[in-house]
C-alpha cells in the first residue's frame, strides 16, 4: 500500500515545517498555521506537521524509531551538508544519511533499494 501521510505533532508547526522545507525540499500544500501545515511528500503523499495539545507526550529524546525518504545519491550527500551545517547529523551507512529534526525525531536520507537487495 503507498504512503498516504504522515502527521507529526509538534508545539512549534512553522518552524518544524520550514526545517523539513528546508533540508528535504519539501513544499507545502495547505496551510493552516498556527494549526496545522502539510507539506507535499510526492505521490500524493503529505506530512502533517500539526499542533501538539497541552499535555500531549512529545517524541520520545534519542529514541532510534525512525523515517526514512527515499533519495538519490546527489539528494543524500547534499542533505548530508545541511544536517552538518544545522548541527542535527546524527551519522550514515553506504546507504543512509541520518539526522534529527528539531523535536528530536530521527529521520533517514536513503538510497537503499530493497528490489536489488538479496537475502
């Protein structure tokens, strides 16, 4: 099944959506601001950046869980440069840049195809 959004909670929408505008390119497709903003992830896809209520748990400091955008080579070393510039590298693989947003999550730049992969 493809993608159809991802939404991610935060107490700071313009400023998570002008990181993830910022490093990955994505562009919005609806704002709602201070609510809510959708960036456009391709394929019709969207990430959600919304508000996060009072009391509402935030993402968990240094947890490994992550997401990870599919990129080309060229994609991924220049996201690479960004994430060492803002200070949010957080290593690679042969494959993968990694990197945190500004709510901690950690987020992948991959170039890993899973149809040339063997077992």
């Amino acid at each position: 099944m493809p993608l159809h959004h991802l939404a991610l909670r935060t107490t700071d929408v313009a400023g998570l959506a002008a990181f993830y505008r910022e490093v990955f390119g994505f562009a919005p497709v609806r704002e709602a601001t201070p609510r809510s903003l959708w960036l456009g992830l391709g394929g019709g896809a969207v990430l959600m950046i919304e508000a996060r209520e009072a009391g509402e748990t935030a993402a968990a400091p240094g947890s490994m869980e992550l997401i990870a955008f599919r990129v080309d080579r060229e994609t991924m070393a220049s996201i690479g440069r960004k994430a060492r510039e803002l200070g949010c590298y957080d290593g690679e693989t042969a494959f993968t840049v990694y990197l945190r947003d500004p709510d901690g999550r950690r987020l992948g730049a991959s170039t890993y195809d899973f149809a040339s992969a063997s077992d």
